[in-house]
C-alpha cells in the first residue's frame, strides 16, 4: 500500500523554490531516509509529508487521503513527526511524559485534553524503550539535545501512527549518543510490525541499518530515488554534493569520503 505521494510538488517563497517538481512515493513496507546538503529541501519534503505545509503546486497523498481534502486533525494522529520545528511549540516547563502523552492527540502542551492510565503507562513504556525513562519527570527544559531527541521520538509514537517522520534524529549528539540512537533505530526498521520510517539526515553515518530506499535532494530537485544501493553511489552523491566522493557500506552501515 502506498502511504504517501508527491506529484510536481513545489514550494516557493518570493523568487526562490525550496522544492522544485518533486515526484516522490513512499510504500508501507519502506524505510527511507532523505539525504542532501544544506538548503536541499529535505525538512521541506518532510514536513510536508507530516501535513504541516501545503506546497506551493503539486498534489500530495498521505495514508489514502488527499492533502486539501481531508480534516488534518483526524490525519495527523495517524502521523508520527519528530522534529526540531515542534520545540517552539512544546512548553518547556512540561515533564518529558507530559510532552510524550500529548503525542496521543498530535497537540503540544497539555490543556483539557483527558489521558488515562493506559496513555501514561504507553507514554512512559515509549520513553523507556528508546532509553529515556530516567528524565520522564524531568522538565523539557531541563534535557540535553540528545534527551530530548529521544523525548520526541518517542512523543511521534505515541498514537501508534502508520508513518514515521524523524527529521535528523542525530543531529547535535556526540559520538556515544549518535550509535546509541542508531542502533535502536536500526531495530526499529527491521521490525516488520514498525510503521514507515522516513528519516532526514545530513550524514551517511547516521543512516541505521534496515533502511532500503534513499531520497537525494539538491536545490530543491530530485537527484535520484530508490532502492539505497542504487541512490548511494559514488556518482549520484558527487553530483548532489559538487564535489568528487566515494561511497562505501559495510555491515549496513554507509560512510562518503573525499575522492582526490
């Protein structure tokens, strides 16, 4: 089944296009992950995806419906999003399970929104899995980067959603915290019974195993889309990047190197 869709997506401001005719289609039993320089598109593209902008031109499809068709507070509970655009929305003085429980109703902040036992106790069984259990009462504020990029990954599950989008889930950790979340992500594609993964990520090293499809962006364009082996090579990603690299894999892990 597919669960999401873009056709001759488009987005611009002023004179300028972050996304210029995309064409991009995402199946439920994909793991992708979307790479490219800085100012590619690839938040763009996802936040797209996770219903949060509309494109400038182009038809979007998210899990069956049509974006500009369809009430986005009945679709994006069905959509896990895990970015760092949210933080500007999460009020800080919240514990991290307050943060993670709103993720039910894909709001921020609690108001007079009802839980019940079995939402806390999901909340708190999320944290736990993608080892963040020790801060749940700490406040939002009080966490680290990388805490709070497990906080909001296990916020994007909490709806038990049919498709997940991490927007650099990686990016700010030091060396420990980045193979930590890697390996837990990588157990989190293998699982057949995970939703689709998309993740954004700027370096090959963070891609985890398991995932099977690559995005390429430059400029706002389609480099290349498809099966990872066939997307990571070393032409696609020169030409994405504008310099000469070499691409290699090793135990389903990646790794680009300058190419003299």
């Amino acid at each position: 089944m597919r669960v999401l869709s873009m056709s001759g997506v488009s987005v611009r401001r002023g004179t300028s296009f972050l996304l210029d005719g995309v064409d991009w289609s995402v199946e439920d039993s994909d793991r992708w992950v979307v790479v490219g320089p800085n100012g590619a598109g690839k938040t763009t593209a996802l936040t797209i995806a996770a219903t949060r902008m509309f494109p400038t031109l182009g038809a979007v499809e998210v899990l069956g419906e049509s974006m500009g068709q369809v009430d986005l507070c009945e679709l994006r509970p069905r959509i896990g999003f895990a970015s760092s655009a949210l933080l500007r929305d999460i009020p800080m003085h919240e514990s991290a399970a307050d943060v993670v429980v709103t993720g039910a109703y894909a709001v921020t902040g609690r108001w007079n929104e009802e839980y019940h036992s079995l939402d806390l106790e999901r909340a708190h069984a999320l944290l736990a899995q993608w080892g963040a259990s020790g801060y749940a009462d700490r406040p939002f504020a009080s966490l680290s980067e990388g805490e709070r990029k497990r906080v909001l990954i296990a916020r994007a599950l909490m709806s038990d959603p049919e498709l997940l989008l991490l927007d650099e889930p990686g990016a700010g950790l030091d060396l420990a915290g980045r193979e930590e979340l890697v390996a837990l992500l990588g157990e989190f594609a293998a699982d057949p019974f995970s939703p689709t993964l998309v993740l954004v990520t700027h370096h090959l090293e963070e891609i985890p195993p398991g995932i099977t499809h690559a995005l390429l962006l430059a400029s706002g364009r389609v480099v290349a889309a498809g099966p990872i082996d066939q997307v990571l090579t070393d032409e696609h990603m020169s030409t994405c990047y504008g310099i000469p690299l070499s691409i290699a894999a090793r135990d389903g892990r990646w790794i680009a190197t300058y190419r003299r």
